[in-house]
C-alpha cells in the first residue's frame, strides 16, 4: 500500500492513512496465524476435558447401582459421582500436559491481544491520542514519582519521632 | 402388573421439596448489596494510594499493650476475617484483648500497575506500622499475615525485624516448588511477563478461572444442591450468602507484583531459598528471629500445607510454634473451629508475648 504510486497519490494526511491500513493489515494477517494456534491448544483443552469426563463417568458407572431405588442410594450415587469427579478432574489440572497446554492457550489469547492493541494504537494515533505505550511511560513515571515521594515522607515521619524521644 | 416397577414415595418427595425450595429461593435470599460483610465497627486510620489502614473499636478494655496488624491477603478482601459476628476473627480476637488493625489492600486500577513488592512491603506495610507505633507509642507491633499477605508480612519481618515483637503466619505462601495444588501448577507453566506486558494487571477474571478449577464438583454443583436443600434455614442461607458475595468479589492485582509474585515464588521459588529480592535488598527468612507462630490448614487446597510449612524450619526464631489444624484454607479463619481452638490457641500464644 505504500508502494510508490500509491504514495504518489496518497498526498498529505492520505499517505498517513495509507501507511496505517498497511499497519492494520499486518496485524490482522498476523491474528489469523495466531488463531491456528489459538484453536490447535484450544481443542486439546476441550479435548482433555472431555476424556478425563468419559473416564470419571465409566468409574461412576462401575461403581454405582445401575437404578438407584431410594433417597440414601441417590445420595450415595451423587457422593461417588462428585468424589470420583473432582478427583480426576483435579488430576488432570494438575498434569504437566494440562499445564503446559493451558499456559500455551494463554500465551496465544495474549499474541491475539496484542494483536488487538496494536490495531488500537494505530487507530488512536491516527487521531492524535496517545498509544498505550505512552500512557504506560506516563504511568510508570506517576508511580516512581509517587515511590519516591512516599519514602520521603515516611523517612521524614521516622526523623520526627526520633526527635521527639 | 407384576413388572410393574416402583418408586420409592421418599424419592418423589424430596424432588417436590427441591422443586418448591428452588422456586421460593428468591424470597429468602437477599441482593449482594443488602448483604453488609463490614460486621465490626472500624475506623479508617489512614490511606494511602488505594490502601486503607482499619483500627478496630475495643469491645473490652486494652489487656495487651502490643497491637495487632493483620496483613490480608491479595486475593478477595479482608472481609473473610469479618464475615459474621459469631465466626469473625477479628471480633475474637478484640474479645481477647487485643488491638487490632487491618490493612486493606483496596482495588488497584490501571494506573497502578507498575506497583510491586517493594511498594507492598516497604511502602504500604511500613507505613501502617509506622503509624501504629506512632498511635500506640510503642516500638514494636504484633503482625499477622494470611495467605498471599503472609508472604509480603514475611518480607516484611525479614526486612525490618526491628520492629515486629511476634509474628504470626496464617497458611503462607512461601515454597512455590513444594505447592502440590493446581494453582501452583497453572503457575509455574505461565507467561508472566507476557501476561502482564498486554494486560497490564492480573484481571479478576482469571482469578476466577483459577478457582474455577480448584473442586470444581463440590464447589460448583454439591454446594448449591446443599444451599437449596437448607433454603429454611435462615442462618445457613446467610452464612452462605456472605461467603458467596466476598468469594465473587477479588480486586485485580497489580501487574508487576504479580510478575514477581509468579516468578520469584512459583517458577524459581526465590523466596525459601534466601534468594528473593524486594527492592534493592536481598530476603533472608534467618532474620526473622523474634517468636513466630505459623497456623497452616491440612485440607488447603488452595496453598498446601507442603508450601506453608517450610517457613518454620526456615527462620531464625528460637521461640517458634507450629499448629496444624484438620480443616481448610478458608475453614481455617472463618468456621466455628476457628472460634473454638485456632484463635483460642492462637489468642492464648500472642498474649503470653505481648
């Protein structure tokens, strides 16, 4: 889009525009990359659930009467249902296979974030507000501002305790 | 006729029963707002930032001239301690004769997500105690930390051992790598740089992924088969209710905190190891050598006596005690077993110390 005939007629404010579509272009192709990994560790963590739920129903049924025929059976066949349950379950949440799979899901949701907020910036800036960049660079000098500050003060509360002793 | 199956008339009832208390749920059950969980009058001593530093109002005379600071944790807020007048730990040990203020940590925005460790410990928690001991013209308070907030009271006590006479850990969380829960599984395989470098601070909602995960059978189907089955009974349903309104209320957490928090504790675990640093200075748990009275929970499932434990074997108090209580994380400070023999055990401990 910024080739050189386009450039020749994106004059002035145009050839902004025509650099930032690029922008958001690249990002947008880059999100779709990203959602084939999205959805690869996505399926696995249903696909994990899903078997770890079909093995903990065959345990259920091996282990429970086939009709329950009064209240207290009901209830046995419940207690067994959630013991056998969260107990595979939190098995599972708590293989390495699960981790990894997860932490990698996260790690994909936050590239398609990313992606988003890239987009955002250059729509932001186009219209002369500030990036997300720059608001974190006025953020993080508020907060040493405001560390430096605090630490003075309480020195200073310290010192006039000492004194008044 | 004679294949004809039966059904046990009992079964047919209870289901009538469970039909008609989930219909009139609604008339016994009050909105989140009408549910005050601030139960033991305080005042706001001092704020800083959006910390707020709570003194609670005697209810007997002053018997013990060491206050009280109770750090909470980060996760959910300091209502926990205060949920009902007859399980509130606060109220227990005001009956007991003690001083008791209670730092808030407050909801973190946007703006404060460059806050971390230091801010917490050298910032916040050194300025409550600095204002206690100013208040109560003492140079050494008593300090209490749960959960999360034991780690930053750990730090804290390492750091400034000078100004903490006892000190109390409620199940903290100290060896990442000893952690048998999920919490610390789905920890140690996370992006925290990542996380916090798109989203800035630790949205609630992923703390409510976390719990989500943590029995998820017990926690999220049993518990309100048992909530509509006591729909009668009125002290059941606001206990309930209470603990549901502070369960699905959790401050975000401050995002270069939490980076810290996941990598120093979970994935290298720092903190046991003398390793760990806050600020510029360097954590040794050796420094802690004042008495030291850690209380961890077997049934934890959310920081696993594993992870809590080491901590006693790692300072350098000679007076130290270690209780073991059979209950869990939250049953720990909030139950009836709290008020019969956590806080007895523990009021009885501090007193003789303070």
């Amino acid at each position: 889009m910024s080739s050189k005939p386009q450039a020749l007629t994106s004059i002035g404010p145009m050839r902004a525009f025509a650099a930032n579509s690029k922008k958001i272009a690249v990002e947008l192709i880059e999100i779709n990359e990203n959602l084939l990994g999205f959805n690869q560790y996505i399926t696995e963590y249903y696909k994990q659930l899903s078997e770890t739920w079909g093995v903990a129903q065959k345990k259920v049924n091996q282990k429970a009467p086939k009709i329950p025929q009064d209240v207290e059976q009901i209830e046995a066949v419940k207690r067994i249902w959630i013991d056998i349950f969260d107990n595979d379950f939190t098995e599972l949440f708590d293989s390495k296979k699960f981790g990894e799979n997860y932490g990698n899901l996260v790690s994909k949701e936050l590239e398609l974030t990313k992606h988003w907020n890239n987009i955002t910036n250059v729509i932001l800036q186009s219209v002369n507000l500030p990036s997300k960049e720059e608001v974190d660079e006025v953020y993080k000098e508020i907060h040493s501002l405001k560390k430096r500050v605090s630490k003075l003060e309480l020195e200073l509360k310290k010192e006039k305790r000492k004194n008044a002793k | 006729m004679q294949n004809e199956s039966t059904v046990d008339p009992k079964i047919i009832e209870e289901i009538l029963k469970f039909s008609r208390n989930v219909i009139e749920a609604p008339k016994f059950v009050s909105a989140p707002d009408e549910i005050n969980l601030e139960v033991t009058p305080h005042k706001v001593v001092q704020q800083i930032d959006k910390t707020r530093l709570l003194h609670y109002k005697p209810i007997t005379s002053t018997k013990h001239k060491t206050p009280l600071l109770i750090s909470y944790a980060l996760i959910n807020r300091y209502h926990i301690l205060d949920i009902h007048p007859e399980k509130s730990w606060v109220r227990n040990l005001l009956e007991q004769g003690f001083e008791v203020y209670m730092l808030d940590w407050g909801t973190p925005t946007s703006m404060d997500k460059y806050l971390d460790f230091d801010d917490y410990v050298n910032g916040y928690l050194e300025s409550a105690v600095e204002y206690i001991k100013n208040q109560s013209s003492t140079e050494q308070i008593s300090l209490q930390g749960y959960c999360t907030g034991a780690t930053i009271a750990t730090a804290y006590t390492a750091l400034h051992p000078e100004n903490v006479k006892n000190y109390i850990a409620t199940a903290p969380v100290i060896d990442g790598w000893k952690d048998t829960t999920v919490i610390s599984n789905l920890a140690k395989h996370m992006d925290a740089d990542k996380m916090v470098e798109t989203i800035g601070n630790m949205p609630p909602e992923f703390m409510y992924y976390c719990f989500s995960v943590l029995k998820p059978f017990e926690q999220g189907i049993e518990k309100y088969v048992k909530f509509f089955k006591n729909i009668d009974d009125k002290k059941y349903v606001d206990n309930f209710l209470r603990v549901e309104k502070w369960l699905g209320d959790t401050p975000p957490i401050p995002g270069e905190l939490f980076k810290q928090w996941i990598k120093d504790i979970y994935q290298e675990n720092l903190l046991i190891q003398n390793k760990m640093h806050v600020g510029d200075e360097l954590i040794d748990l050796k420094k802690i050598d004042m008495p030291m009275f850690t209380q961890i929970a077997v049934g934890d499932h959310l920081v696993s006596p594993e992870c809590s434990m080491p901590l006693h074997y790692a300072v350098g108090s000679e007076d130290k005690t270690l209780k073991i209580y059979p209950t869990g994380h939250v049953g720990m400070i909030a139950s009836s077993l709290s008020q019969k023999k956590v806080l007895p055990e523990m009021g009885k401990w501090l007193a003789e110390r303070s």
